[in-house]
C-alpha cells in the first residue's frame, strides 16, 4: 500500500490534559441533588461502588476525575476519554465521533442539561465542543438505558454542567498552543443564587494572518457555557443553563465550511415532601451547517439545519431508601432540512417538521440483599407533519409519487412501546451477576460522508418511506473485586439487532441526490460481542486495561445481493490500556496504548475506462479492511499551591512513536499498470507535542 502522509494539522498544541473514566460510573447526574451539589468533594468511586451497580453496560463519571491521562494537543476532552473504555470506539484517528456496541456515531444521543447536541466536534471533530471547566458529570448508558431517555438506538450519553459555588467566588484560565479558556463562578446572593460562567476560544487564525501564504484563510472555534441557579424557596430550585459552540473555516475564495451548536435548558424543581419531588424542564436545541465552494467560477453551497423544542416533566417517588419509582411525559416538536448543494436552482427545500411524544415508568428495587431490579417501560409517539413534499420512491430509487400536504396535515405516525429492565443478584460481597434487557429507537437518521470524518451530516427524519430506527439488546455481566478493594473486574456480552438500518444504494454517494431517500435502502442488523475491563485502585500506580471482541453487520436488500456484510463501522478488536503514576506529591505522569481493527471498506473488484476517465466497479460491500491503528501517549503534570492559587504545567506527547495511522483510504488508478490500482492512505497526525498552563484561583 502507498502511503500518502497529509498531514491536516500539524500545529503543536496544547491544554490541560485529560484523565481517565473509570470503567464503571459515578453517581447519575440529577438536577434533584441541587442543594448539595456546592459541599460535594469530588473524589473516585471505590471498586466496590462499580462493582454494585445496578444497571448492566452503564459508565458514570464525575468530570472532576478527568485530570492526568494524555490526549491529542492536550485537550480535555471528555468524548475521547469515552473512547478508552470498554465498547466505545473512535470513528478514526483524531475523529471526535464514537461508536457504542456496533453502532454508528448518529447512533448515539449526547444530552447536555438534557438538551440533545448534535455533531459534538470542533475542528472537524479533533476535539468536543464540551469545556472540561463547566461540566459536573458524565453517563453512558450503552447496555440497559433508563426509561426517561429515548433518541437514540445505540447509547445515551447523558452530560450535566456543574452549578456554581453558593458562597465563594472561584476563578481559572489555561492557555495552550492552540487556544486558550477561563472560567468564573460564585454567589449572586450568598446561599441564595450562583452563577458559572466559560469561554473557550482557539487563535490558529492569528497565526494565519501573519502569514502571508495563508492570512486568507480561516480557521478558528468557540464555545461559551453559562449557568444560573436560584434556591427560589426551601422547596424550590431553578437552574438556567445555556451553550453555543461554533466553528469557521475557509480556504481563501475556494471553499468554507462553518457548523455549530445551540442549546439552552430550564429547569425547576419542586419537593412536594420527603421522598417524592417533580422536575419541569423547557429546553430548546439547534445544530446548522453551512458549506460552500466554487468550482469553475461556479458558486455551490449547501446548507443544512435540525432543531428541537422540548417540554419534559417527570416526578420520583421514594417509598423507601430501597425503592424509587420515576414517571413522566415528553412532547417535542422537532425541525429538520437536510443539508443539499444548491447545484439546481429550482427545487423545493426538504425542510421537515414532526411533533413526538413519550410517556415512561420507572422502578428501582432493592427487593433483597441478593437481588435488586430496575424496570421500566416508555411509550414513543412520532408524527410526520407536513408542509414539505414527501415521495413515493420505488425499488431503483426513482421518485414516482410526490404529494406536498398542508403543514397541519399528519403524514405518518409511528408508535412502539420500548421495555427497559436489568437485574443484579449479588452472589456474595464480592461478586455480582447482571443482565438486562433494551429496546431503544431514534427517529432521526444521518447520512455521513463515508470517505472520511467531517463535521456534518444529510440528516433525515423518519418518514413516510423511512421508519424510525429500532433496536433491541440483550446483556449478560460479571463484576468482581478483590478483598481489598485493590483491583476490581467486569466482563459483559450482548448481542443486538437492530431494524431499519440504512445505508446507501449501490452507486450513490453523499451527494448523489437532492432527495436524501432515493440515496438509501433500508434493512435490518445485528451486532454481539465480549468486553472485559480490569481495573487497579490503590498505590501510586493506578489505571485499566479494557479490551473488546465485536461484530457488527447488517442485510439490505438490493445491497451486496441480499446477503450479510460488514458494516462500516465494524472493529474486531479494540484494546486500551490505562496507566497513571503519582510520581511525587508534584508531579503525577501517565500514559495510554491503544489499538483497534482498521475500518471495512469497499474495495473495487474491476475498473473500466470511459471517455478518458477511470471507474472502479464494486462487488462486496465493506470486504477490505483498512490496516489496524495504534498509538502511544504521554504526559506529565507538574501542580504546585501557593495560598489560595494552583499553577498546573502540563506536558503531553501524542502519537509518541510517530505512527501514521490512517484517516482516509483512496482508491486510484495505478499510472504504471494499466490494469493496476492503486491504494492510497491519508494520515492526519504523525508526533505532536503539547505544553499548557493553568491557573485557578
């Protein structure tokens, strides 16, 4: 294979680095702990903890842990921290997006606040849009997922942002070769109300300006959160939580390509009496993108927008220390308009609206000390509205129908009921059985282009033609811990099929179409597999080594003959092994080794020549792997107190022996053999070093 090493970014940067997950959780984030969220000292769970956790395929983490292991420029970043434990995989190197137990990245529902984001990357996805410095905490539910959630058909990753200090004010700036954040929190009336204030913002285009090869050029990111929470009585708490992220880039008069997301959230929460409060929650969210290029003199652009509106209120019940049950309602309504190059001047936009419902029940039981449940079950409602031209597509992709009904008119609706449970029985207080049963669905689907990872997809909602993702997912666990806590064990299987998987039609690329439909075919799917994590607690030496063995394949009729194939985002193998020392009470280093299985990919089987130029013909869907990655990481931490201020010098190599791993695979016409081809890997990172300073206060 020719390697062709093109290097994207090769800016050396920094921030603070980035500390592990444990391989099970924290404590689930809940607006309803709000009065003692300002005393809590943050520190890990114990193994035992991990090892009683009800809930199966579940990772908690509180993001006050996150402070040693390495990441790329030296990012925190939360989303690739996801990307070491056990069935999370990165989409590719230095990509932002992650794969949960076989599923793709648009699989995954990211909340913040309980506002969903979309496309969580700066950078085309080399970092999240998530600034360390106004989160709290962080679940990933990737096996049995909570009754109150639904969106999304392969995992939730449910993310609360910290309140802030009721009675003291706290201030903090890194500033990195790469960008530079602060953050300031404290009272507004002491005990009363806070406030949390971020900013993060990155000057690779100063350096542009200074250039006069590149000063035409743009490329820069942002993203700004803010919090207000008010104790209105003993009762009642009110918590205000907005974020924007944006991103800008552009290559001279050639091409631009700008993305970003808004979310904003309000929550109240009520106690009614001991044991049983309610929580209301207003939340509005928007992600856009906006591309642009001229070709031959030509303009085209492409833009591209979905947007929700949501009320949500659920109450908990606690009967007992032992018993909680949790209810609740859900109404969204929702706009999507696929992202389309405006290469036809007249054509009717595909802006589409749909109003979804859900009702849930939960219950969490200890009913002995051997054997606690969790069950629930949620009703899930999706109406197609219209306002927007739906088509009849038949079996070649050809439109046959077109109907444009009035924006009041329901087109379609979907209903499912999607049962929730998981059981633990303690074999003794050492060892624990779980299993757990999920069905989950989503109703918003996305195209991504598959050559490589960009920052934006074709989204589209279900239809009249397209149905609404649904998949169901059966787990079977085992958590163990030593006597003394020192080191602590899990091992999980699943096996998942999933309906309604799309994917694109034989010939049809990202942009093949103006109707997002005629590119896809709808079938089913299946995913199983094997992750195993052990994981040391105590002495100055602490870290994990997680390791999976999953398939992932779907069956599409009118793809690859009907039969099974790989899917795209198929990883055999993935092993991370985790490791941190505390070198002094100073310096604290740590390291990280990772590998995974290189991507499946449609290779062609024959190529022919047509008025000068070459096409490849494709027989077997995703039948060539791309060659594996791995990469070694390092940093080191320097922390010293001087009275109330902390100074962190953070030091950090990515990619430490310089692997190229690749990030697009091409496939061309080898010059030299006329009936050769050529296979060409394009690598984004090779060695980065970083450097970053903190400072809080």
């Amino acid at each position: 294979m020719k390697k062709v090493r093109k290097l994207v970014f090769r800016i050396a940067a920094a921030a603070v680095t980035v500390a592990p997950l444990p391989c099970m959780g924290q404590e689930e984030p809940d607006i309803a702990r709000e009065k003692t969220l300002q005393e809590v000292t943050v520190t890990s769970r114990s193994a035992q903890k991990r090892v009683d956790e009800v809930q199966i395929g579940v990772e908690k983490v509180e993001i006050a842990t996150l402070a040693k292991v390495p990441q790329l420029f030296g990012e925190k970043d939360i989303i690739k921290s996801l990307q070491l434990l056990p069935g999370v995989k990165s989409e590719s190197e230095g990509s932002g997006g992650y794969q949960v137990r076989g599923g793709t990245a648009a699989q995954n529902l990211i909340l913040l606040d309980g506002a969903t984001v979309y496309n969580a990357g700066h950078l085309m996805g080399l970092f999240s849009t998530f600034n360390d410095d106004a989160l709290m905490s962080g679940a990933l539910y990737k096996g049995m997922v909570p009754a109150q959630f639904g969106g999304g058909s392969s995992s939730v990753f449910d993310i609360s942002t910290r309140s802030g200090d009721m009675h003291d004010y706290h201030f903090g700036g890194t500033i990195g070769l790469l960008s530079a954040k602060v953050m300031a929190e404290g009272p507004m009336q002491d005990g009363k109300s806070s406030f949390l204030v971020s900013g993060r913002r990155s000057y690779l285009d100063l350096f542009l300006k200074a250039s006069d090869d590149y000063k035409n050029n743009t490329l820069h990111f942002y993203d700004a959160n803010v919090r207000l929470n008010f104790h209105l009585t003993q009762k009642d708490v009110l918590a205000l939580s907005f974020f924007h992220g944006f991103d800008n880039m552009g290559l001279e008069d050639m091409m631009y390509m700008k993305w970003g997301n808004t979310a904003a959230a309000a929550n109240w929460l009520h106690t009614f009496h001991d044991g049983h409060y309610a929580n209301t929650r207003l939340i509005y969210s928007d992600f856009s993108s906006n591309i642009g290029m001229n070709v031959m003199s030509m303009d085209y652009t492409s833009k591209g927008f979905i947007r929700h509106a949501t009320l949500n209120h659920q109450q908990t019940w606690m009967p007992s220390d032992r018993h909680h049950v949790n209810y609740g309602l859900e109404a969204t309504y929702l706009q999507v308009k696929s992202a389309e190059w405006d290469m036809v001047l007249l054509h009717e936009c595909e802006k589409r609206n749909a109003l979804t419902g859900a009702l849930w029940i939960g219950d969490d039981w200890k009913i002995s000390p051997a054997l606690q449940l969790q069950a629930g079950a949620r009703l899930h409602l999706f109406s197609a509205l219209g306002g927007a031209p739906y088509y009849q597509i038949d079996a070649d992709g050809n439109i046959t129908d077109t109907t444009n009904p009035g924006s009041t008119h329901i087109v379609k609706t979907y209903a499912d009921i999607e049962p929730r449970l998981s059981a633990k029985i303690s074999l003794n207080d050492q060892h624990n059985l779980k299993i757990g049963y999920s069905r989950t669905s989503q109703d918003v689907h996305a195209l991504n282009n598959g050559s490589m990872s960009m920052p934006f997809s074709r989204y589209l909602m279900s239809s009249n033609i397209v149905k609404p993702e649904q998949a169901d997912q059966v787990s079977l666990g085992w958590t163990g811990v030593t006597r003394d806590g020192a080191y602590d064990f899990s091992a999980e299987t699943y096996y998942k099929t999933i309906r309604n998987v799309y994917d694109y039609r034989d010939g049809k690329l990202f942009y093949s179409e103006i109707e997002v439909e005629r590119l896809i075919l709808g079938g089913k799917g299946r995913a199983y597999g094997l992750e195993l994590c052990a994981h040391k607690n105590n002495g100055p030496l602490t870290g994990w080594i997680s390791y999976t063995l999953a398939w992932s394949e779907n069956k599409i009729e009118g793809i690859n003959g009907g039969r099974w194939y790989t899917a795209s985002n198929d990883r055999r193998h993935d092993l991370s092994i985790v490791g941190m020392y505390q070198l002094s009470p100073a310096w604290d280093l740590a390291a990280t080794w990772h590998y995974n299985t290189g991507q499946a990919l449609s290779a062609p089987s024959a190529k022919y020549d047509m008025d000068g130029s070459t096409f490849f013909s494709y027989s077997e869907r995703n039948g060539y792997r791309a060659p594996a990655c791995h990469r070694l990481d390092l940093s080191a931490n320097y922390t010293r107190r001087h009275g109330k201020a902390t100074h962190i010098w953070s030091f950090g190599v990515y990619n430490a022996y310089n692997r190229y791993n690749p990030y697009v695979i091409r496939f061309t016409n080898d010059d030299k053999k006329a009936s050769g081809t050529k296979v060409e890997q394009t690598s984004l990172f090779g060695i980065v070093p970083s450097v970053s300073f903190t400072l809080k206060y």
